[in-house]
C-alpha cells in the first residue's frame, strides 16, 4: 500500500508540473525531445521518466523503446522494463496508449499530447545469464538503480518517436547532489534545488543515436581523470565493497592507452574517452555478464570485484583495449546496417569478421607489437582461440552468420567473432605483410578505408570485399572469398609456415583447475570426496605448492568441499586469479595438511608454437614486421 501510494503521489506530481501548451506552430519536428530522469524520485528501484516531444500535428504516434542496441548482436527488449506508461494532454487528462508489442506502444489523439511519463526497472537486479543468449540484456549494455549507484545506459530508460529519430534532445538528470556524476555527453550545466540536496544535471544530444552512444554513471563512484597525449581519459570505478579504485587501476589503463595511441598512430581522434567500470559482487542482484559494449567515446565494462588488482589489471587490458580499438570499425568503417540502424528491425551487415574480429585481433597484437607482453604469450593466445574456434562450427561461412546473427545455428556461434574472426584478421595481416616486404597491414588497410569512408559514410556490404581485394593483393580476395564468404576451414599452419613458426612443446598458461587444455586435475570418490589427481602434478603451481596425489580436499578457503557442492566450490576456483589469497585444508594419508599464501602463475607442458630453428631469415625478416614493425 504504501509503495503504491508513492506511486501515485508521484503521477500527481508529474501531472501538476506540465508545460505550458504550446503555440500552434510550435511543431514536435522542430524542437528537441526534453525528456527528464529523476533519480531523486525513486520508487520501489523504478526511476520515473518524462518524455515531452512538442507538438504533433498526426493523430497518432509511435513510441518504442529498443529491441536490439548496437554493438550488442542479440535481442534486449528494452521495452519489458517499462511501467505505467501514460500519455497526458496539456491539461493533464490521460490520453489513450495501445501498448502494439513489447517496446512499442501507440498514442492516439497525438495532436494534443503533452508528454509521456512512466516508470524504469533496471536489469541488473533480474539477470540470470547476462545477456547473449539469455532473457536479458548484455550485462553492459543494461542498467542498475540502486541507492550508491547508477549505471544510465540511456538506450534502458529513454525511448524514441518513429517520426523524430532524428530529433535533438535535451535530458535533465536530477540526483542527489552528494552524487558524482559522470557522462561524456554535451553538458548544459547543472542548477541546484532549492534546499540544496539534489542537483540537475543538463545534457544536449544532436539526435537520438548520440542518447544510445553516450552511457552515464552516477552515485558514490571513484573517478579518475588524466591525459594520454592529446586524449581525456575519465576512468570511474564503482567497487560496492570498496576492494577497487580507479586509481589502483590508473597506471593500467595509461600504459594501455598509451600503446594503443601509438599503435593506432594518426587513425585515432576523439578528444575524450571515458571507461565505465562496474565491478560485480557475484550477489543475486549483481549483474551476471561480465565484459563491455564500445561507444564512439567511452566503453561500460563490467568484470568480478572478487579479482584480484593483477588479474583486474589483466582483464582491462584485454576489455577495454577490444572496445576502444573498435573506433576503428565499426565506429569509423562501417556498413549501411549500422548506420542506419533500425532498433525495432535490425538488419546487420556480412562483416562482422571485421567489426568484432578484426578488432579483437588488433587488441590482442597491439600487446606484443608494442612490448607489453612478449611473443610467447601472443602464440598461446592464438592457439587458445584456435582451440576455442574448433570447438564451434569451424565450416560455417563468416558472411551468412553475420548476416543471420539472431536467428540459429548461426545465434549459437557468434562466439566465434572474438576467436575465427581474430583469427581471420591475423591472416590477412600476414598475408598483408608477405605480399608488401613488411610495408603494408591489416591496420594500415583499415586506415586506407577510414579515410575513404570515415563515421559519416557507409560501405556497401555487398561491394566491400571486392573493393578490399582491389585496393590489396589477389591473395587477399581469394582468402576472403575461400575462407569469409566461403565455408572452407583455414589451415593455420600455412600461414604460421609464412613467419617461421612451428609447433612444439612449451610452458602453456594454465589456471588452477586444469593442466593445460581441458585436462582437470581433481578426481572424486563416494568414500574419499575430491582430491587431487596425478595431472595436478603438472600444474607448475599446484607442483611448486608441494601437492600430492591423492590429497584429499576438505576445505577451500575456509568452505567445505564435498562431492555435492564441488560443482559450485571448483567453479570458483576457475576465476581465481594471480596474487589472490588461497588456503586449502587437505588430508594426506590421513593426516592434515594446510596449503596457505598467494596464488603464483600456473603454466603446464603443452603443444603451441614455437620459432622454428630452421625457419630462413626471409621467414624471421617477416616475423620481425608482424610482432615488431
């Protein structure tokens, strides 16, 4: 009762503020979208919206929320998180709303409306999956509204006319003025309330898209703020057990940025970039998939709180870098799907090996290009998407998944862009750099296309892998056209030939479950429980610890570990990461033994690559220019 009586009183309130009506020629084509978002006015975790397009001169409207969100390449319905729409007249009577599907609703007697005005559920508190391939949004691409904290993804709580897409925007966000606030869109300024506790914040948008592409976050955040050569970086961090800050993460992302400034060269031009990182608690309200959706100037990042700072570090590295080298593509080179978006329709584009693929390829290879992990490392990440990639549909044309993206088979593989697709990029690059005695690239390609095309043309989709061969090499058309259009599974070792490597046994990144691939290093019995198997012998670490096997484990960090809850307890122990604190009661022979201290690097022996001894110094010259130009 009493929730629904705040309800209420806020209608009143809502009803009671209307604008004054407009002048007949007052037309809503003609004026922004004020559109309101009141995190002071919070009622039962729902944050109330007002929408007040100006005069329609039709005599009936189309509102919608989004179904699918850029970037994201599955169904969010954005629309099943709203309540209590209403459309109001500008003497505050309602006017009648036909909710037609899940996002979209119709307003009939348009002429005379005022406004709508409705209320916002976040997704975080109702995820299960995280989105991809779930009930819910990307976790990323979703939203939370909780009493410390404000992940404004504005695409979750603000919606558009079908007739005005292209309208200006002006937003008012009003919270409490003990709130930081960060967002990279156009700042109006700010007004105080009359008492002093809550402060509105005014933001300005040229049309809708720059509302979906320009993510804000509020509450009790730890922000960052620094200069990487001629780019603003805003890092904020909300840590909800305060294990994080952006400053313990800040040399991390400097160095990164740095690197990639350098890699990109002149291709890069945003004057801003801003990183919004939520890190999860794992709690029944915390969102559930980790990883980041890009924007033209910022990213929402969305990783474990549990990690430790190294283990953060290392995830920013590979997050944040894929999202911001995606100013590439699709920010810069990008098809007509993308730019003009349909969020009720999509259509996507055959390129997805590009948008997603490329772009992982290059997040992976700026690392090693510009020293910040060496070549062996490089190698083994190659061989786990590799690996990965095989375990999907490795004889599926790239082009017809893109394409059908939402619809299966093709649903279930989009997984394969971050592997076969990077993998795609890192042939081409190759190739690239054979065919021109190491002076040309996958990255200086991408720039030829940026300064043909840029954010404001698109490519058509159907044209563009002739054109790439006709500004390349035949060799690259005949790839693209074998193994990206076509179906036919690459031979890798063709093009690992190409720069001198082989393959042969060497020290593999593991975690501490597993020695090396798939090969777990525990065993269970209905009488013993779980204990650690002979392979854990070849866990360096577990090794270096001094297990045995068949040490019986009693107890993980404090938590008792039986045959019902290994599942749930081993599981866990596949997220730990280096420089965390471990403890394990075990019983050996029937004694105790206690295993404590700090979680070091697990590598186990395995097959990867390796430079070959006999490689010709033509090979090692273009090896040299694919890892170090």
């Amino acid at each position: 009762m009493k929730n629904y009586l705040a309800v209420l009183g806020l209608s009143v309130i809502l009803v009671g503020c209307g604008s004054a009506k407009p002048k007949a020629d007052d037309l809503a084509v003609n004026n922004p979208i004020e559109t309101a978002l009141d995190l002071t006015a919070v009622v039962d975790d729902k944050v109330p919206v007002t929408i007040n397009p100006g005069r329609f001169t039709t005599e009936t409207v189309t509102y919608r929320l989004p179904r699918v969100v850029q970037g994201t390449y599955s169904v969010s319905d954005f629309g099943k998180y709203i309540e209590g729409m209403k459309a109001l007249d500008y003497k505050g009577n309602e006017l009648e709303v036909t909710k037609v599907d899940t996002n979209t609703w119709t307003i009939a007697d348009a002429t005379n409306l005022d406004k709508l005005t409705y209320y916002v559920n976040d997704t975080f508190d109702i995820e299960s999956t995280g989105g991809i391939g779930g009930e819910n949004p990307f976790s990323p691409a979703g939203t939370n509204i909780e009493e410390d904290n404000y992940v404004l993804n504005l695409h979750g709580f603000i919606g558009y006319f079908d007739s005005l897409k292209n309208n200006q925007y002006a937003l008012d966000v009003t919270a409490p003025a003990t709130f930081v606030r960060t967002s990279a869109l156009e700042d109006r300024g700010m007004k105080s309330s009359a008492d002093g506790k809550s402060i509105t914040s005014s933001y300005f948008a040229q049309r809708y898209f720059e509302i979906t592409d320009n993510p804000m976050m509020y509450g009790k955040l730890d922000v960052e703020e620094f200069m990487v050569g001629d780019i603003k970086i805003v890092l904020s961090v909300f840590s909800p057990n305060k294990v994080h800050t952006a400053a313990s993460q800040k040399e991390t992302v400097y160095k990164m940025m740095q690197a990639q400034k350098k890699y990109l060269g002149e291709i890069n031009s945003t004057a801003r970039y801003d990183i919004y990182l939520y890190l999860s608690d794992g709690s029944d309200t915390a969102p559930k998939g980790m990883g980041a959706l890009e924007h033209h100037t910022s990213t929402v990042v969305v990783l474990p709180e549990s990690s430790s700072k190294e283990g953060l570090a290392a995830s920013i590295i590979d997050v944040v870098a894929h999202e911001f080298f995606h100013i590439v593509t699709p920010l810069s080179v990008h098809s007509e799907d993308v730019h003009y978006f349909d969020y009720n329709k999509p259509t996507f584009s055959k390129h997805l090996w590009m948008y997603e693929g490329v772009t992982e390829y290059f997040a992976q290879h700026f690392q090693v290009y510009e020293g910040l992990i060496e070549p062996t490392d490089f190698y083994n990440t190659i061989m786990t998407k590799i690996a990965t990639s095989k375990n999907l549909d490795d004889a599926m044309s790239f082009t017809v998944m893109s394409e059908n993206v939402l619809e299966e088979p093709y649903a279930h593989n989009y997984y394969n862009v971050y592997m076969k697709g990077a993998l795609i990029g890192m042939c081409i690059d190759i190739l690239m750099r054979k065919e021109s005695d190491g002076n040309r690239s996958m990255l200086s390609l991408m720039k030829e296309l940026s300064a043909k095309y840029g954010k404001e043309k698109p490519f058509d989709d159907d044209k563009i892998i002739a054109e790439i061969t006709e500004m390349t090499y035949p060799s690259v058309g005949v790839f693209l056209k074998t193994h990206v259009e076509g179906d036919v599974p690459i031979n890798y070792n063709q093009f690992f030939e190409m720069v001198g490597l082989t393959m042969g046994e060497t020290d593999v990144p593991t975690n501490y479950i597993f020695a090396g691939g798939q090969n777990i290093i525990f065993d269970g019995d209905p009488n013993k429980g779980i204990f650690f198997s002979p392979m854990a012998l070849k866990n360096s670490f577990w090794a270096s610890q001094g297990v045995q096997a068949g040490d019986i484990i009693k107890k993980v960090n404090g938590k008792d570990l039986t045959l019902e809850n290994a599942q749930q307890v081993i599981g866990g122990m596949y997220g730990w990461q280096e420089g965390q604190e471990y403890s394990l009661d075990l019983e050996r022979n029937g004694e105790a033994v206690v295993l404590k201290g700090t979680l070091g690097k697990a590598t186990a022996k395995s097959e990867s690559l390796v430079e070959d001894e006999n490689a010709t110094e033509a090979q090692k010259a273009l090896r040299q220019a694919w890892l170090k130009g």
